[in-house]
C-alpha cells in the first residue's frame, strides 16, 4: 500500500514534467532549445479553467486548452523560424507574454489578479478505483489517475516511434543534424521545424491541462512553476534521446514525490519544492561529466611545451 | 563623424521602432478596453514626474534594471546566455540583510561596506556556478541559471521565513537591518536610493572597460568566437568565468541597494521579475552599457507608470507584462526586408 501510494505521487509528479520533457525533445531534434514550453503549458492550464467554467463541457475545455497551446507555439514558430529570431530570446519573450497575458486576463476579465477558482469544474476521466486490483503495487497506483498521465506514458514510446521509424522522424533528425545536407536531399526545413514546435505544443498543452484539470480545477498565475524548465532539463538530461528523456523525467519526479514525502516529516516546505530543482541541475551536471569523460581525447604530448 | 553618427542612429533606430510599435499597439488595447485612454497612457508615461516623491520611487526602480542590465551585458557579450539574474539578486540580497544583522554594531560606513561586499559575493558565486559548468562541462547555460534562480528564490524563502523572520511584522520579510548599514538617500529627493547614482555611474565605467581595454577586447573575442579567440590565444573559458562573476557581481549590488537603501529589510517579494525585465533592457539596447542606461529608466517608467495609470483608470497594470511579452518575442525577429536593422 505504501508503495502504491508513492508510486502514485511519483506518476503525479512526473506527467507534467514527462509531457514538457518530450515537448522540449522533439524540438531539440530540429536543432531548437525551447525555453517556451513554459509558456504553453501556463495558457493551456488557464484555457483549460476559463472554458470549463464557462462551458462546465469538460471535452470543450481540454481540447481548447491543447488548442492554445499549440496556437502559442505556432507563434513561437512563426517568430522564430520564419522570422529568424534568436529562439532562446523570443522563448523567453513567450513566456513573459504568456503570463502577462493571463494575468492581463484575469485582472481585465475576472477582476481578479490572485487567479480563478470557479465553483464548479467537471471532472476529466479518470482510471476508476478497483478496476485494476489484480495487478499488485502498480494497479492502485494507476487507479484514479487521469487519462493524461495513460497518455505520457504511452507518448514516451511513441515519440521514439515517430522519431525513429517513421520517414518524418528521419526527416526531422536530418534537419536537427545538419540543415544544409537536409536541404540539400530535398526537405522542407522550414516546414519540419514549424511541425516539431507544433507537436511541443500539443504536448505542453496536455502537460498544462494536467496540471489544471487533473484534480485542482483552479488556474494560478505561477502555476506551472518552472515544470516546463524542468522537462528541458530533462531533456538535456537525457541528450535528447526518448528513453533517457523519459528516465530523467521520471527521475525528477521520484525526487519531487520524495520531498512530498518529507514534507510529511515536517521538513520545510521550500526545501521540498527545492527537490526537483535540485535533482535536474545536479542530474544535467552529472549528465555532462559523463559525456566529457567519454569524449575527453586520449592524452597526447602536453599542449603547453 | 558623420559615419560614427550615421552607424550610432541605425543603432537607436530599431530599438525605438520596436519600443514604437509596441507602445501604439498598447495604445490600441487601451482604446478599446478603457474608457478613459488619453489619462492611461499619460500616467503611464508622465506620471513619474508629476512629484518628488514618484521620481523617487522612478530612480529606485531603475537601479536595479540598471545594475542587472549591466551585467547581462557583461555575460552575453562573453557569450554566456545569463538568465540567471533573479536568483543572483536575491542571493544578493539576502546575503546583505544576513551580513547586516549579524553586524548589530557596525558603525556607518562599515556595515553598509560589509554587507555590500557580501552580496556582491554572493552575486558573484551564483553567477560562477552555471559560468565554471559551462566552461567545464559544457552544461548548457540558459537551462542551469533557470534552475539557480529557482534554486535561489526557494532558498531565501526558506532563511526568511524562519531564522531571520521578523514574526512581527506581515508576509515574509526579515528583520529591520541596523542604521549602520543603511546607505544615504540622493540629497534633495528624499525616499531615493544614493545606489541608483552608483549604477548610473558604472555604465560608462562599463563601457570603457568592454570597449577601450584590451581586457574587454578578449572578453568581446571570447563571445563573438571562441574558437579565434583560442587560436589567438586568449583564455576564452577564463574569460566567461570572469564575465559570469561580474555579471552576478552587478546582481547582487543590486541586491544590496535595495535591502540597504530602499526596502531596509529583506523582502521575499520585492522583485517583480526584475531578473527578466533586466534580460529584457539589455537585450534592447543591443548589449551596449550606455544604451542600458535609456533602456532601463524606460522600463522603470513603464513598469512604475502602469501602477498609477491602475489607480486612476480601468486598466490593469498587466498590461506591460502583456506588452512585454510581445516586445521580446519579436524583439530579435529579422522581417525579411531589413524593416528593422539589427
């Protein structure tokens, strides 16, 4: 029981970061550090809460919430790839207008500026309790856990399918590896990059509508809190590779469950929420060691003399 | 001269045609969401100077874009993309109010000395760590200093909400530091900060030092291709080192001048995100010091105008985070027609 539980708070943990960690990925795959899956997954979680309450139809939110996002990102690419704006710098620029945005929107619209509490939020599906008894630990693990966090999980082996065995995977990488030689066998690379930042924010919007729609039912102005960051660390973390990616994501999440479990041995809360954090810049400093150890050149005659 | 000013207006011309556009495209918004727009935007760039004591608050707010500003400069024209400016302030900062307090005593000049020491090391520190894992490891820099800031914000909540909390007073904020830390107001404009005057006076010390030393040359070199600057035999790792520790070393005097000069205390919330707003002028000034100087005290009038035109009128003052948003993402974008020189 003790297991499951925590195996549960770790898949909690874990999906938004999973989702903004396979966002971050296919884009790092077309050469593109993307610092503004931040920015999706925050209008994605504010969608999801405006339209559910303006709508109580809970499809009509998470499809709009998926929908923003994507719609942000396709700026995102627009400025960035067709007008060749530093990415890193129009990221940024993203995610500042992302939450000046919502904010904008709360305080203009809702007359509210601390974020929106509606008083009533349908529930999205969630795996019903007792379904999956037969199988030990895992099973009530899964159990109650939204249809989100099934689909991170499946998305992990899909994006290595996509990227891996599909000739718009190869193509994707091609343009990722080498731009000119991509252009050169007749891809479109242009079109490639605007369909790997499309598809991070698809996933950046599940990993926003997760955080909103899962159990809160609320939108907060800080909400995402840097998962978005974290899930680029991830992917750095994992040198862009989907199973590593998915490793780290999960790594980042165990240590987020286990400062949730501290928090319980009353250790301070900041040192909690620190965990995650913690874990991905010590996991991407770790990461880098090990890859400068493998790639460090057998030692010749001493440069200096 | 005519070529030197010739090359300094093409320079101006695109930061004041995006800072343009995006004020008429606000003034468009405001048109159609307030009432009463003529007074919003008036407020919003005038009232700074309707009294002494709103161009106090104005100078205050622009030290530290200013000092972050400067610093931004530093790293990125070593070719470090820093946006790690938050959390180098508020070590900073904390590092200040907890040198200040455990120096009860200190008389004047020594305390504040003491405790601005202290934060630029602080400042310094924070700026080193994703500089030495950059050079080292090759640890990629944007994601490592978004992590400290994280890393940094959550840290000082920790030491503020607990050892050095003041339980009497409201919210997260430390206790009052002693007087003998205290930096002196600006003569005559009672409430501003004399750390303001300090920021103002490093942009030209910062430009002489990037761009009429031969120090700054190889810092410069470093940035713009290291692999030349390695063939030419500047130290290039050592070079981003010394870049990320002065820009942290800026950070975290601004740190120190508001706990020291304006705040008196430490304040978990006293920065409105001024880490990336100094991203945002320094970027806008082309990474040039005496451009920081323009584009710091626009922001400070900005940010501080949209707090009086949320009094006076019906619109929010997130209405410049908004309009941020749209000033950075196309703030480096390139119309294919060289509209805009960059």
């Amino acid at each position: 029981m003790q297991a499951s539980q925590f195996l549960a708070s770790v898949l909690d943990q874990t999906t938004p970061i999973l989702l903004a960690a396979l966002a971050a990925m296919i884009t790092t795959r077309a050469n593109i550090l993307n610092v503004a899956v931040e920015g999706m997954m925050l209008v994605a979680a504010f969608v999801a809460i405006a339209v559910g309450e303006a709508t109580n139809d809970v499809a009509l939110a998470f499809s709009c919430a998926v929908l923003a996002a994507i719609l942000m990102s396709l700026l995102f690419g627009f400025v960035a790839i067709v007008f060749q704006a530093d990415f890193i710098v129009a990221g940024l620029g993203l995610n500042i207008l992302a939450a000046g945005g919502t904010l904008f929107v709360l305080e203009e619209f809702y007359q509210d500026p601390g974020g929106l509490r509606p008083d009533h939020f349908p529930d999205i599906w969630h795996v019903p309790s007792g379904s999956l008894d037969w199988a030990p630990v895992i099973g009530p693990a899964i159990e109650r856990q939204s249809f989100i966090v099934l689909l991170a999980l499946a998305l992990a082996p899909l994006s290595a399918l996509l990227l891996y065995r599909t000739p718009l995977g190869y193509s994707l990488r091609a343009v990722g590896e080498d731009e000119q030689a991509a252009r050169a066998v007749g891809i479109h690379v242009v079109r490639m990059k605007l369909f790997a930042v499309a598809a991070s924010g698809l996933l950046a919007g599940l990993a926003g509508a997760q955080l909103a729609m899962d159990r809160l039912h609320f939108f907060l102005p800080d909400m995402t809190a840097g998962r978005g960051f974290i899930g680029l660390a991830a992917t750095l973390f994992g040198g862009g590779l989907p199973w590593a990616t998915t490793g780290a994501a999960f790594l980042f999440g165990f240590f987020g469950a286990l400062g949730d479990r501290l928090q319980l041995l009353q250790a301070p809360s900041q040192l909690v929420l620190m965990a995650p954090y913690l874990a991905a810049t010590l996991g991407l400093v770790v990461a880098r060691w090990r890859a400068a150890a493998r790639n460090r050149p057998a030692p010749i005659a001493s440069a200096e003399t | 001269m005519t070529g030197e000013t010739k090359r300094l207006a093409r320079a101006i011309a695109g930061p004041v045609a995006i800072v343009a556009a995006v004020l008429a495209g606000g003034f468009v918004l405001v048109l159609i969401i307030s009432s009463d727009p003529v007074t919003a935007y008036r407020d919003l760039l005038f009232a700074n100077f309707y009294s002494r004591s709103n161009f106090a608050l104005f100078v205050n707010r622009t030290m530290p874009l200013l000092l972050i500003g400067l610093g931004v400069v530093f790293s990125f024209r070593a070719g470090v993309f820093n946006v790690g400016g938050e959390g180098q302030l508020y070590f900073g900062a904390m590092a200040a109010a907890a040198a200040a307090l455990a120096l009860p005593s200190a008389p004047f000049p020594l305390g504040a000395l003491a405790s601005i020491g202290a934060a630029i090391a602080a400042g310094a520190l924070w700026g080193w760590i994703p500089g030495v894992l950059k050079v080292r490891l090759d640890v990629n820099e944007v994601v490592s200093t978004l992590m400290l800031n994280f890393i940094a914000l959550l840290t000082t909540e920790y030491l503020v909400t607990n050892p050095l909390r003041d339980q009497t007073a409201y919210g997260a904020v430390s206790f009052v530091i002693p007087r003998g830390a205290w930096i002196p107001e600006i003569p005559g404009l009672p409430g501003a900060t004399s750390g303001a005057v300090v920021a103002v006076l490093i942009a030209p010390l910062a430009w002489l030092a990037l761009f009429r030393t031969e120090w700054g040359a190889n810092l410069r070199a470093a940035g713009s291709n290291m692999r030349f600057a390695e063939a030419v035999g500047v130290d290039a790792g050592k070079q981003i080192i010394i870049a990320m520790l002065i820009s942290g070393g800026l950070s975290g005097l601004a740190g120190a001048f508001y706990v020291l000069g304006i705040g008196h205390r430490f304040e978990q919330n006293f920065s409105p995100a001024f880490g990336l707003i100094g991203l945002t002028v320094a970027l806008l000034a082309r990474l040039h010091p005496i451009g920081v100087l323009a584009t710091a005290a626009f922001y400070a009038l900005v940010l501080n105008g949209a707090a009086y035109m949320q009094i006076d009128t019906d619109v929010p003052r997130s209405i410049v985070g908004l309009l941020t948003g749209f000033l950075v993402l196309f703030m480096t974008a390139r119309p294919r027609r060289g509209l805009i020189a960059v």
